[in-house]
C-alpha cells in the first residue's frame, strides 16, 4: 500500500473528525511497517505548515476543537449552560459552546463534562455540546430510598426528573434498612445497565415531617455545618462599643420584620426635614447591621460565609449564611441594646425624589422590634399599647415619608408585577396544616422602598468615590421573550408594540389591559416568564424590573454575602475606622469581584432551586389525602409529554399527562404558540387555559402530583372511543411515545 499524500489525509481528517490519532490514519490508508515512519514525517510536516493541530496522539484542523473534549461548565444569567475548553490553542476567542444536558442531569456551574461537540454554521454559537458523562475529583452522587435485595439493594431517586435506580452492592449499604432515606456516592464505572453506589450516609425516615427540607439540604449539597474554625471566631466575638463610630442611640430606630423573625438586620426612622428650603421634605434614617466588622477578609468565618453565598429558607428551619451568635445576636439589631451598623441618612423633597444623602459607621440602640401586622393595625386605627407612644415620633414620620416616595415610585414605575405568594404553615411536629396567601400590606411596602431606597444610595456612593462594588443587575427581557409575550398578548385580544425601546412601563399598561380584560393572570405568569434572572456583577447593567439605572444589594449582609461585599466596598471608600484595610475590601477581593460574583449568582439559584423542592414536597404531603378531590386550576406550562397546571387553592403545580387529555386522539406540540392539539378534534390547549383537574396520585418524596383533566376551558373530557395501546395514546409515535411512558412511570414510582 502506497502512503497517502497530504492532501487525501487532510481530506481523510475532516471527514473522520472522531478518528483523528496516528493509529486511525495508518489503519485507514493500509500503513504498515517501515511506511508508518513515513506516516508520522508528513504529520510532522502538516502540522509545522499549519495545516493540523495536535492534541495529545490525535490531529485536527487548527482553531477547531476535537469532537469530544472536556468543558467547564458555565451558567448564563438566561439560565443557559455554556461550556469553556479545558484546552484551547487558537490564536482567536475561544468558540462559544451550548451545552445541552440530559433530562434531569443538569450539571452544576463549574463543574466539568466530558462532552461530544457538533459544529455549527450561521448560529448563535460555534458548537453544541451534548454530555457524555460528568468529571472530576467529586464522584456524582445520589439521593434516594434504599431498597434491600438479596446482594445489597438499589437506591430508588427522589429526584422528580430522575428515573434510572442505582445498585449497591453488598458490603457498600453501611447498614441502611429497607425504605431509609440514604445519600450515596457513584462507586465505579458507569457501564451499561443500571450504576452502581456506595451510601455515604444513612437519614432516616424520609416521610417523617422533618425530612422534607433535610432532603433538599443534601440534594442541592447547601451547606449546612459550620467548619469548627469558623465557630470559634463567632464564639470569640464581642460587643462593640461607641469608639469612633457616629452615636445614633438616640433616635427612635425601629426594627419591622415578620411576626416570627429570628434576626433583624434593618431599622428604620424618618423625621420631618428642618432644613431651609424644603418645606414638607423629609428625613429618613436607615441603619443596617455592621456584620463586616465581625466577618473580615482571610478568616474562616469569612470564608464560610462565601461558601455558602447567603442563608437559606425553608418552612421549618433556615440554614444561615452566619453562625447564631452572630446573625441571632450580635450582628441583630435587638430592642434595646447597643449594635453595631452601617447607616445611610437621606433629606427627600416633599414629592419623594431623593436630595442628598450621607453613610455612616455608627451605633444604634433599637427602640422597638416590631412586627408588620402590628405596625399596620396601628396605622388602620388599633393602636397597640407598646406602640402608642411611638406614634408620633416614629410611625406616623415613617408613613409620610413612605407616602412621598410611593409618588417618587409611581413616576419612576418599575415594574407592577405583583403575584401572589403562598405560605405553608406548619404544626409542631412539622406536617402542613395549611397554606395561605401571604397578606401585602402597606408596611411591608414601606420597609421595601426604603431598603430599595438604601441600596441605590450604596450603590451611587461607591461609584462616586470610584470604589468596585458588586452590583445588582437585572437585564431587559430578550427580543425571542419579548415576542413570546406579544404573541401571548396578541391572543388575549391585546397588544405590545415593537419597534421602541422597552420600558417598564408599557408592560404595566399591558397588565393593566389585561386585568381589565380578566386576563391578568395569564398575561402577569407570560410577563413573568419573559424577565431574565437578576444576578450579581462587578460590571453595571441597571435593574430593569425596578426602572432603576444603578443598584446594590446593601440591606441583608446577615443573610447575603453580596451584602457583605457592599458593605466592605463602603467601609474602604470612607476609610472608616483606624484600619480599614482590616474590614474593608482587600485589593484581593477587588481582583476577584468577578468570580465572586459568578459564585454568589450561584449560590442563589441554588437556594431558591432547593427551596422550591421543599414546599413542592410540602405540597404534596398536603394534598396526599385529597386524592379524588377536583380542583380549580390554570395551565402554567405547555409540553411535548402533557400539561403544567398550578392549582387555584394552594399554587402547587401537577402534571396531566398528554396520555391523560383523552379523546384517543394524537396531541400536536407547538412550541411557539405553547399549545398541544388534538389531531382529530382540533381541540387547542395552551397557556392560561382554566382547568379543572382530579388530584390521581401525590407523591411526598418526589414532590409530584399527578392529575387528570375533567374540564379543560370550560370543555369537558372527550372519552378515548378505544382503549389506549400499553405504549401510550394510540396514534403517538416515536418521541411522543417515549414521554407518554415516561410520564407513567413518574406517577407510577414510589406509590
């Protein structure tokens, strides 16, 4: 066999991009022998002409990646996951890649894939990336139920996307019984069938109350035990005393949080402005705790504190960013005692726009921790007896105060997006006795401007005195979810005009349309969808949802580490205290602002992830005795496999199966118009749609409802004129089938 030339191996390589090392050449030409020396010269010569790259034993063309390659993975905040190459010799930018994850498999911003790449032409990126299999120091790891067997056990997924069970060998159970909540670690090689685990970790009854957030804490790996290091610097600290710090203990600052609150990071007090010149003006004082004193640069408490990013809620316990001698003590501003705080005065025209404002590092004493619903029935009229003397002095200065700067809102109009929330309630023993509507009341909008208020002071001090800080950016919608908004709108009978730059503004007077045309909640849920994820940045972008050209996050350190970083970034700038290099933002700090920032958007999304699973759980273990009960509902999502549908009396979301909408008939997805049609009715259900629904199956562990359509927009069920095939609706085919049995074994689990 004659050797090729260099022009058939160039040609040989592009066509094989997989098959691309010496071997896969010389066994494709018929090389042998002393002609494989010949082989490896002309390689050695395209490649010093430029004309192939190698890596490790394999070629490619140059300012190409290999078809299969290792990426860090990096979330957008789109919520999109995007990969960087481990290895990249091109003279330009790395190419961008999107990386598509399997169902339920979704990895974790920075970890690393092993990933198989197709290039792509005319789009938005340079490659899609599908993974092949996670890598790294960290094995993947599972939780679930342990089911024994005769040789170990399998590990049942209490993840609602994950379906494939684990098998555990016997001697790597650690003494797990049958139907124990487990943690396990992958314990070998991924091969065909089913992987294998070792348990890591046995926690009990997984239907006991308390369980259920003990699940998500492990699920989403939340930190939730402090290092020993880390408490012996909390148990160490001490009281601050006045020193050089501005004495504020006199004024009448007033603490207002939930009923049930276990740390008070803001106190608030206004004061009619006595200045010249600004009749009817006001003076709003907002001080908020100096946690940076306690929590410096280089210590182990700090560095816990970024670990976990912020503090985590749950309905039956919070795991905090801070231990509790700091964020349940010395860091909250308790009634009555002296407490450390960084604090923002701020002179406000009659009409609410902001004149001037000042920090300082000061020490307060709190007059009152108040609770909302306190603070709001005294302004309706029932006046408690502990506030009566504060009325006067404090509350009433506070409402008017509050009053001007809902003018100075109604200007500005930030976004009018107000949907409901709900609060689970639990008993003693940790099971749901009910879920309620969380109440909005006026005093819970009074804190909220004025910490918004504070934040954009923080944030326009530090770029005056051009200190980096790290920024709370919220970015207009994309133009593809700004049409899917108008395409929804346009359905309601209503319209979003193209061709000018959006402002808050016109989507308000969109939902205002909308409310008029008793579609608000249809067009609030679309509006909703449209907005990207607010993230955290060194770089400013605005805040959009607030109509807001610069904001930081100033008023929570106890609780964020974003926070905490402000905090620094003022403490340096103002070159506060004797040492403020000591508390205040390093020069290290300043070089990392980006990853931080990347880590806490992180931690974040983490938190609400986990803290979604948790009431979905809850949900479900309420709603467990309620199967065969109907409810009022409206569709909430559109997929190929069925229907999303966030029930009226609690706002859980369940499931209809496409197998479930009956008629025996074949349902078209449009992903566009977020629709599924009947092929033979022509039946079209879609986004909005009110349902009402039977409650079939509630699944705790997973969080899962299933349910099953008795009207659909007023319609009644068709009945299925046959019997349904094993494989699903009778006319699905190919993927179609694949959910329908998909969505049968999701009901099917665990019952």
């Amino acid at each position: 066999m004659a050797l090729p030339s260099k022009t058939e191996i160039l040609d040989w390589i592009a066509a094989h991009p997989a098959e691309s090392g010496k071997r896969d050449i010389a066994r494709a030409f018929g090389v042998k022998g002393a002609l494989r020396t010949d082989l490896k010269r002309l390689l050695r010569e395209l490649e010093d002409e430029g004309h192939l790259s190698r890596r490790k034993k394999t070629y490619r063309e140059p300012g190409t990646l290999p078809p299969v390659t290792v990426l860090t993975v990096r979330a957008t905040p789109d919520g999109d996951l995007m990969g960087e190459p481990m290895e990249w010799r091109g003279e330009a930018d790395a190419p961008t890649i999107l990386i598509h994850p399997r169902e339920g498999e979704a990895p974790g911003d920075g970890e690393r894939v092993l990933a198989r790449l197709q290039r792509l032409e005319g789009a938005d990126t340079d490659y899609d990336a599908r993974i092949i299999r996670r890598i790294g120091t960290n094995p993947r790891r599972v939780l679930g139920v342990f089911r024994k067997g005769a040789e170990g056990g399998r590990i049942v997924p209490i993840d609602k996307g994950s379906e494939k069970e684990w098998r555990v060998r016997d001697g790597d159970a650690a003494g797990a019984r049958d139907g124990e909540l487990v943690e396990a670690e992958q314990s070998g090689p991924r091969r065909m069938g089913l992987p294998q685990a070792r348990v890591t970790d046995r926690l009990g009854d997984p239907s006991a109350p308390r369980a259920v957030s003990l699940i998500a804490i492990h699920q989403h790996g939340i930190p939730d035990s402090f290092p020993d290091e880390a408490v012996a610097e909390a148990d160490a600290a001490r009281p601050v005393q006045l020193g050089e710090r501005e004495d504020l203990r006199d004024l009448p600052l007033l603490t207002i949080d939930p009923a049930d609150a276990r740390d008070h990071d803001d106190a608030v007090w206004a004061t009619p402005d006595d200045e010249p010149g600004n009749e009817g003006g006001h003076v709003l004082w907002v001080a908020i705790a100096d946690v940076a004193h306690y929590v410096t640069p280089g210590t182990a408490l700090d560095a816990e504190a970024r670990r976990r990013g912020n503090s985590t809620y749950f309905p039956d316990r919070v795991v905090p960013m801070l231990p509790d001698v700091l964020s349940g003590d010395l860091c909250s501003l308790h009634e009555g005692v002296d407490r450390p705080v960084i604090a923002v005065r701020i002179r406000l025209a009659p009409d609410g726009e902001k004149l001037d404002h000042r920090f300082a590092r000061a020490l307060m004493r709190s007059a009152a921790s108040l609770p909302y619903e306190e603070v709001q029935a005294a302004m309706d009229g029932d006046v408690s007896g502990r506030i009566a003397p504060l009325m006067a002095e404090a509350i009433d200065p506070l409402y008017a105060a509050f009053r001007a700067l809902q003018a100075a809102r109604r200007r500005r109009e930030p976004l009018d997006l107000d949907l409901p929330e709900r609060r689970i309630v639990l008993s003693d023993e940790g099971e749901v006795t009910s879920v309620a509507e969380k109440e909005r009341l006026d005093a819970h909008r009074l804190i909220e401007e004025f910490m918004v208020l504070a934040n954009v002071c923080a944030a326009e001090t530090l770029e005056a005195k051009r200190t980096p800080l790290v920024y709370r950016v919220h970015e207009e919608p994309s133009p593809e979810k700004l049409d899917a908004l108008r395409e929804v709108a346009e359905a309601s009978g209503l319209s979003l005009a193209k061709g000018q730059v959006l402002r808050t503004r016109h989507l308000n007077r969109l939902l205002a349309q909308a409310e008029e045309a008793e579609v608000g909640e249809l067009v609030s849920l679309a509006t909703l969808r449209s907005m990207q994820q607010a993230y955290y940045s060194p770089r400013n972008f605005g805040h959009f949802g607030l109509a807001l050209r610069r904001y930081a996050h100033f008023t929570s350190p106890i609780r964020r580490y974003a926070d905490l970083l402000v905090h620094r970034a003022l403490i340096r700038a103002h070159g506060w205290g004797p040492d403020p290099k000591a508390d205040g933002l390093t020069p290290e700090e300043e070089e990392g602002l980006d990853a931080a920032a990347e880590h806490i958007s992180g931690t974040e999304r983490r938190s609400m992830l986990a803290e979604r699973d948790t009431n979905d759980r809850y949900l479900a273990a309420f709603l467990a005795d309620r199967v065969g009960s109907t409810f009022e509902g409206r569709v909430s999502g559109v997929q190929r496999f069925g229907l999303f549908v966030k029930l009226d009396e609690t706002g859980a979301d369940g499931l209809i199966p496409v197998r479930a909408l009956g008629g025996g008939e074949y349902w078209r997805f449009d992903e566009d118009e977020q629709t599924l049609t009947g092929s033979e009715s022509g039946t079209a259900v879609g986004l909005g749609d009110r349902v009402t629904v039977k409650l079939v199956e509630a699944a705790p562990l997973t969080g899962g409802l299933i349910l099953e359509p008795v009207e659909i927009a007023g319609r009644a069920r068709r009945p299925d004129p046959r019997p349904a095939r094993r494989g699903g609706p009778r006319r699905a085919k190919g993927k179609a089938a694949a959910k329908a049995r998909k969505s049968r074994k999701v009901a099917r689990r665990r019952r």
